[in-house]
C-alpha cells in the first residue's frame, strides 16, 4: 500500500512559502508485529508547528528535512497485528500530515466512548481543548467569580477557555480580530474588544473600558501589543497563563519585550509559560469535566475544514492570517 505525505524542503525564514512543502509518496513495508495501518480521516494543523520548521530545538525536536511531517491525527485501523486494535477501530495519533499512517501500535489511542463526532478529538477534546483547561485551572489556577482576559479568544484554544471562564461567574473579555469573531464571542456572553491595528495604549484603554475592574487571569495566546495592554490591565496577584506567543512565530529577528513589564512586579503577578504534553496525565480529568459538556451540547465548538490532503500547508497557512474560527482542521476523503 502507498502512502501519501508532507515534508519540507527547507527551514524557512519569516512566513513559510507554499512551495516548502513537498507531496511525496512512498511504497509502505510489510505490517510487522506491534504496528497498525491507519487511514486518516482527520489531520491537525496547529501554530505550535511553526517552530518545528526552524531547524532548532525548543521544547520539541524540530522537523527533519524530507521526512513525513507530523502533527495530531484521527482515523480508522484499517490493519493491525496488535491485540489491542482490531480492523475498524477509530484512533488518535500523531503521524498526521499524510493519509495513510504505518506505526507501532503503542503510539496509538483508541477514541473515548463519547457521543461527539470523531474530530472532535482534534479540538475542543484534543490537545487544544486540554490545553485552554491546563492554563486556566493547573497554571493560573481560576477561582470563582476571577475576571478572565483570552487573546486569540475565538482559536482552538481561546474559544474554550473563554466558556470555561465564563462559567466561573466572573466578567470575561476576549480578545478578536473580526467581526464574525466578536460576534460570536458575544453570543456566549463574551465582552469582545478588537485588537487589529491598535497600539498597546489604544487597546489598554480599550480593555479598562471593556472590564474596569481589571483582570486576575491572563490567557496568553498571542503576545505583542496584547500583552503589553493585558499588563496595563491586571490586579494585585494576576496570573498569566502564556500557552503561545502567535504574533512572533513568523518574525525573522528578536521582537522587543512589553515596554511596561514592571507592571508584573507593581502588580505583584505571576507569569508561568507551559506546554500542554507535559500536564497530559490529567487528561482524563479534562476528559471527565468538559467531554459530557460537549456531548450535552453545552459547549458551542466551531470547526474551520479546508477538504483533501493537497489543503493541508494552506491550511496551516492560513492559522497566521486568523482565517480560522475555532478549530482548523483537514478532512480525507
């Protein structure tokens, strides 16, 4: 069986061009013992991704030059020589980017018995719905009645955070670029301040209008002017959840650090970056507070799909130009 994927010819400068990735094939080798054969239905495209392009190691190995890139997955085996699968299980991997995956069987989840749809299990019951839940409650640890600021407040990650907050009973304010966006964000009860073309004292001003009782929790998607106009913002013992820094994945040199950051000490906040695979044990905590809530239809998820393996550098293209409402994702015929 043949196998169809992306790589990348080259670590690429400032916005990556379309033509950096390449669609390659290959033969695929006989099934050993212990591996699975997958058909992706489903395939992630995230922001986090952009920083594996760079050829340098951060907190995850970057990606190797014309090898199969790699990104989080949903499909059907299709052929198992392990036990614990059979022909017909859906599952979650992370050999994305392709549409057929051959791997070993102890990298692959099976889907939870939820009433939502598959793909779910790439957004809102994925890593991004995990990791708006790790930031709010295991790093900027919410309490009830908390005043919430959420940039990129419409993403994957924000659109959940900012319902999770509002749920706590507190003022919540989201930060997007579009209408559509803000309209959305105002029919979950969402205060939504626009952030395009505005400087940090214009925003700032903007926020203090939006929430004149300051914010204690800061989810930080974005970073630039945001964050310079949420620091403006907080109360005496903000914390700052930073899961992601958006605006500066594709800058080609050092971009200048928030002119007023001794408001953290003037504040007396925190300030805590963290990455969502290594709180992953308490997933099945997440899964148990918000996986009911979305199959209730308690929780209102969107979903962005470009169709066929070829929409998929677009795809993760258009992330850096907020073409996405909630989750971007790829679906395989």
């Amino acid at each position: 069986m043949q196998s169809n994927y992306y790589s990348i010819s080259e670590y690429p400068t400032g916005t990556p061009s379309p033509d950096v990735f390449v669609l390659n094939q290959q033969e695929l080798p006989a099934l050993q013992d212990g591996e699975v054969r997958i058909r992706n239905h489903w395939l992630s495209v995230d922001p986090y991704m952009r920083g594996r392009m760079s050829g340098v190691k951060t907190y995850i190995d970057p990606f190797a030059l014309d090898a199969p890139l790699e990104g989080a997955a949903v499909g059907e085996i299709i052929e198992s020589r392990d036990d614990r699968f059979k022909v017909g299980d859906r599952v979650t991997h992370m050999d994305g980017w392709r549409d057929v995956a051959q791997l070993s069987a102890d990298t692959v989840t099976a889907l939870p018995d939820l009433d939502v749809p598959e793909q779910a299990y790439l957004g809102v019951l994925g890593m991004p719905g995990m990791t708006a839940w790790t930031g709010l409650n295991a790093i900027a640890h919410m309490q009830e009645g908390d005043n919430v600021l959420v940039s990129a407040a419409s993403g994957a990650v924000g659109s959940l955070a900012v319902q999770l907050a509002k749920a706590k009973g507190g003022t919540v304010v989201g930060l997007a670029g579009s209408q559509k966006k803000r309209d959305w964000l105002e029919s979950q009860g969402i205060v939504a301040v626009d952030y395009r073309d505005k400087d940090a004292a214009t925003l700032s001003d903007d926020l203090a209008k939006a929430c004149p009782g300051g914010f204690d929790v800061y989810y930080e998607n974005v970073g630039g002017v945001c964050l310079e106009a949420a620091l403006n913002n907080l109360n005496v013992g903000a914390r700052i959840a930073v899961c992601g820094m958006i605006s500066r994945y594709n800058d080609e040199g050092p971009a200048p650090g928030p002119a007023n950051l001794a408001m953290i000490l003037i504040r007396r906040a925190s300030m805590q970056g963290f990455i969502v695979f290594e709180h992953w044990d308490n997933y099945p905590a997440f899964l148990a507070e918000v996986g009911p809530q979305v199959a209730a239809g308690d929780i209102d998820y969107q979903e962005t799909v470009r169709e066929g393996l070829e929409a998929t550098p677009e795809a993760f293209l258009d992330l850096f130009k907020g073409a996405n409402s909630g989750k971007m994702l790829v679906r395989l015929s």
